[in-house]
C-alpha cells in the first residue's frame, strides 16, 4: 500500500473516478484505494488525486507525483516529506 523511501511517501493506489466528493474509501488488490470527485477527462481525475493527496498529507501540489499509472486506475504516487500521515495510508 504504502511505503517509505528517503522522507517520501510511496502509495500504491486504486482509483475511483466520478464519485461524488474524493476521499479514501478503503483497500482494493493490496492498495489504498481513493474516489475522485472528477472525472478521467484530459487528466481532470489525475490532478484531482495530487490535489487531494497534497490536502490530506499537508504538502504543497508540487511535493506530489504521479510516478506510473497516468492512464490506468493503478497508480503509484510519490509524496515528499508529508506533515500529516492518515490513518489510511498506513501499512
């Protein structure tokens, strides 16, 4: 699901396009697995997950990358020094 590399955050994660609101909403296949309040349309879903990844960890936007899975529901995200760990994102 998560794991820690140099102060980063690594996460493997499911994604749910076209929820109502985003959020985490459990595990999915060994992964976090996260709703977005956006649709797959030219990366609309995809800027979603940075920007609620760097809203739930207290990091700037540009502190979260999307390392693969830019056109796939498995993604893997990189997150630098986050200020706040949820309890979702633990191993």
């Amino acid at each position: 699901m998560a794991d820690e590399e140099a102060g980063a955050i690594v996460l493997d994660c499911h994604v749910v396009p076209g929820a109502r609101r985003s959020g985490f909403a459990g595990e999915h296949d060994g992964r976090v697995r996260i709703r977005l309040g956006a649709r797959p349309v030219e990366g609309a879903a995809n800027r979603e997950l940075i920007r609620f990844l760097a809203a739930a960890c207290g990091v700037p936007k540009k502190q979260v990358t999307l390392v693969s899975g830019a056109g796939s529901r498995r993604k893997r995200v990189r997150i630098e020094q986050p200020r706040i760990r949820p309890p979702e994102l633990t191993t």
